[in-house]
C-alpha cells in the first residue's frame, strides 16, 4: 500500500486495534480510528498525528446493528474509496466462569452481534468503496479458538458460556471471510482471517484472568503482514496463524454450513442491507 491510502480499523482505541492504528499511519496511510468512546478516539488520533500521520475518528457501537450501518455509510459518504477494512472490534470470553450472557441491542447474543454480525455488516456495506479503491483488503482479526455454530439457538438460551459463544463467533468469522473471498473474486478485493497470537497482553485476555503469553505489537505484526504486506494483496480466502497460513476449523470450509449460515446471516441482516448487498448474500 502507498501513501494517502485510507483504511478503516474497528476498535482502535485500545490494544490491538490501537497498535495496528498506529502502525498503519506510519506506512503512510490515512486512519480512520473508529471506537465507542469520544475521548479514547480522540486520543488515539492526536498520538497519531503527533507523530506526523493522520487520522479521523469516528464513533459507534458495534453492538446496534444501526450504528454499524451508520458507521459504514459515514465512511462510504466521507470516502468514496477505500483500500482497508480491518475488521478487529470483538468482545472476548469475559470473567470467568464465563456464566453472563448478554444480548444486544437487537436481542442477538453479544459476541455474535459485536465479533460476526457487525463485521458481517461493514464489509458489505463498504464493499462498493473498496472495489472503488481496489487493489483493497479486508482483514478480519479472528481467533484460532473456533466452534461450530448452533444455528438453532443463535441466542444462546440453552449451555451458554462465554469461551463458548466467543469461538462460535470466530467460526462465523472464518467461514464468512471464505464465503466473501469467492465473491470478490477477480475484484480487486482480497479477504483474509487470522489469529494475530495467543492470549495478547490486552484487556480482553486480562479480563479472562489469562496469563498473557505474547506481545500487542507481535500482533500488530501479523495484521500488518496481511494488511500492507505483499501476502495480503496476493493471497485471498486464507486463514492465517500469525503470520503463517494455516487452517480453520474444518467446519468453516464445509459448504452446505457455510451456505446455511450464510442464509440466516442474510435473513438477521436484511433490514440493515441495502439491496445490492442483500442481493449479494443470496
């Protein structure tokens, strides 16, 4: 990627988001820092500039599907083109012993809303401003922790934990970057997933009372491989482990449950699609 490029990273106001923010305005490219808190944002984006790189802010809660929607129109208004799509926003396990479930403000369980729906929603509502800025990518920050997705109990109700709703929504993840990949196919728009590292020293695996076993910036280091480095812009549909390509759960490559999934993906987003993308999703 070359200068004056705009990438858009979610949940960059903290740990990894914040890491990858400030690495992507020292290549040169233009940061829109987006998060839930005025002050976080706006701090992030003085560092930023500070350091002689620019950013913009722009705030909503991934958890509202509306204000996801509302995010990605602003970008889309605000920026005709876009190169980066770093999709890193997520609600880890929580405390243990994982037992609190919480919905969103659309009644969907809360790390499938924040971790998959919202990603799910950005990526194709911005999907016209990145074939518009193409060659562009869209990196989705995952988790090798993966699970199958029970999609008849979407919510939860039944054997919920935290760890266990988390890896759902990582398998959700995966698989869709796959099913995207294959869409934009010969756009100019690569997708790509990864685990960035285990058990990062940030908020979330703290919250987990985890030891943390790897640094923010060796993550950083793997997004960045994707998201400006010459293996993002040539490999497409890939799920990586750091910086090596490796395999997702097996289920994430099964087309009869990406199809499924897919479907009821399609049928929980429609209200927030516009008809292009709903069209798309089919």
């Amino acid at each position: 990627m070359t200068n004056n490029e705009i990438a858009l990273v979610t949940g960059a106001t903290a740990g990894l988001g914040q890491a990858v923010a400030k690495a992507l305005a020292e290549h040169g490219t233009h940061v829109l820092v987006h998060g839930r808190d005025a002050d976080r944002a706006a701090a992030v984006a003085d560092r930023i500039e500070k350091a002689g790189g620019t950013a913009e802010i722009y705030l909503a809660d991934l958890a509202s599907l509306a204000q996801t929607r509302e995010l990605a129109d602003r970008v889309r208004a605000d920026h005709g083109r876009l190169r980066l799509l770093v999709n890193n926003a997520g609600v880890g396990a929580g405390r243990p012993p994982y037992r609190r479930r919480r919905l969103s403000e659309d009644g969907h369980e809360l790390r499938f809303a924040v971790n998959y729906l919202a990603p799910v929603l950005l990526a194709r509502r911005l999907t016209p401003a990145l074939r518009d800025g193409a060659p562009a990518r869209i990196v989705n920050v995952g988790s090798v922790g993966q699970a199958p997705v029970d999609l008849a109990d979407l919510r939860m109700d039944a054997h919920y934990t935290g760890a266990q709703a988390y890896y759902r929504s990582k398998f959700a993840l995966a698989a869709f970057t796959f099913d995207l990949a294959e869409e934009l196919a010969d756009t100019g728009v690569t997708v790509n997933c990864l685990h960035p590292a285990t058990f990062m020293n940030t908020h979330m695996v703290r919250e987990a009372m985890m030891p943390p076993m790897s640094t923010v910036g060796a993550g950083a280091k793997a997004v960045l491989n994707l998201a400006v480095g010459p293996t993002g812009g040539a490999t497409t549909g890939r799920y990586f482990d750091g910086a090596k390509e490796a395999r997702a759960h097996a289920g994430t490559y099964d087309p009869a449950v990406r199809a499924r999934l897919r479907a009821v993906t399609a049928e929980l987003l429609a209200p927030f699609l516009g008809e292009g993308a709903r069209r798309a999703v089919r």
